[in-house]
C-alpha cells in the first residue's frame, strides 16, 4: 500500500487493488490543497474545519465519521471513541481514533486526539503496525504524550501529524519537538509504499514531507 500525507491530519492511504482512504480533509483556509485523486473511503475524526471539509472531496465515497465496525471495498474499518482534550471532551468535544486494516497490515489513525488512551481505548486499537499521530500540542496531545502512546501501542512505524509546516495558517509546535525524545527520519518524500515484507526497512518514526 501506499501512504501519501497531504498535510495537517490528511492522508491518502492506497491498497494494492487501488482501493483509497482519505483521512480528515481540511479547508484550504488552513494551508493545504487536497488532491484530484478521488477517494473510496472518508473517515473524519471529529467536525472542526480543519478536519471536516467534505464538499472538497471526490468521488462516490462512503463517509465514516462514528465508533463501530464498518467494511467496504475489502477493508475493514474501526472507529473508537476518545476524547479531544483532557477534560472528557468537556473542552473541545470527542473525536475518533480509526483503525483500517489494509493489505494484511493495520494503520491508526489518532485524529485530534487530546489525552492518553485508557486500556480499554488501547485494547480497541490492538495490536497495529503503524500509527499517525499528532505531535503539534496546542488542540492535541504535545510531543512527550504522543511519544508515550507510540511506546504503548508499539507500532512498527510511527508518522507524525497535526504541526507546524510552512504551509500551515495557524501556530502549533513544530515536529522538531517530537523528534528530539524518538528515533526517527525525515524524508524528502511525501509517500512511503509498505507491505508486510518492507516494515523493517524503515525508521521507527517517519516524518513525511508536505508538498
């Protein structure tokens, strides 16, 4: 399959058969352009414009936005409820970690999420070999707390999500931070292709680059 970030919480993940997922898309207000690419899959983590931007998307896709289990297209989908702050939602409402299982492999997708997970949220999640996260503090968990979920869902490969770019209109902390207290790579690229065979060719965290 192949991982593409579109910058922010957005990315285009494809399965072998051509199968696509699209992830949190976000107004163009916020800095980044969506593809032409159309998607078969949406799944938004919660309804903050930065996440939400539905109308941007192409293509005869079935949109996901709830906890449970949902299948399309040969990929399995699951939704578990979280929270966007530390406060039980009570700050900035909740929000929807996704777990995709694609070509063999299972990717997390955290969303917005503001809190270390409970056992039960890490027992939902499961064993998954690789995790996007946000690092960019401010409206999520901040680098130290996205370093210990990484050491606690214990992923193969780590992407980082949800900072400060050029791109990006707003302030967060830069993925500087993240990569200060990990083992991690940035790469030119904005993509990275893995199959069950290739996992172990790569860092344990990979730092993609918007383009």
């Amino acid at each position: 399959m192949k991982i593409k970030w579109l910058g922010h919480s957005c990315f285009l993940i494809t399965a072998a058969d051509g199968s696509r997922i699209l992830t949190d898309p976000p107004v163009k207000e916020v800095g980044y352009e969506l593809p032409p690419e159309e998607a078969d899959i949406l799944t938004t983590s919660h309804k903050h414009y930065d996440h939400y931007n539905i109308k941007g998307v192409k293509g005869n896709f079935v949109h996901i936005e709830n906890p449970g289990e949902y299948e399309h297209k040969g990929i399995a989908v699951k939704g578990i409820s979280t929270f966007h702050d530390t406060e039980g939602g009570a700050k900035r409402g909740s929000n929807t970690i996704f777990v995709f299982e694609v070509d063999g492999l299972k990717i997390c997708h955290c969303g917005d999420l503001g809190h270390i997970l409970t056992q039960q949220q890490i027992s939902a999640i499961g064993n998954i070999d690789v995790l996007l996260i946000p690092v960019g503090s401010v409206f999520t968990v901040n680098y130290l707390d996205a370093a210990e979920i990484m050491e606690i869902l214990s992923p193969k490969i780590t992407i980082p999500m949800h900072y400060k770019t050029k791109a990006l209109t707003f302030e967060l902390d830069k993925v500087d931070k993240f990569l200060s207290v990990v083992d991690g790579r940035e790469y030119t690229a904005n993509e990275i292709e893995i199959n069950r065979d290739n996992l172990e060719d790569y860092p344990p965290v990979v730092v993609l680059n918007y383009k």
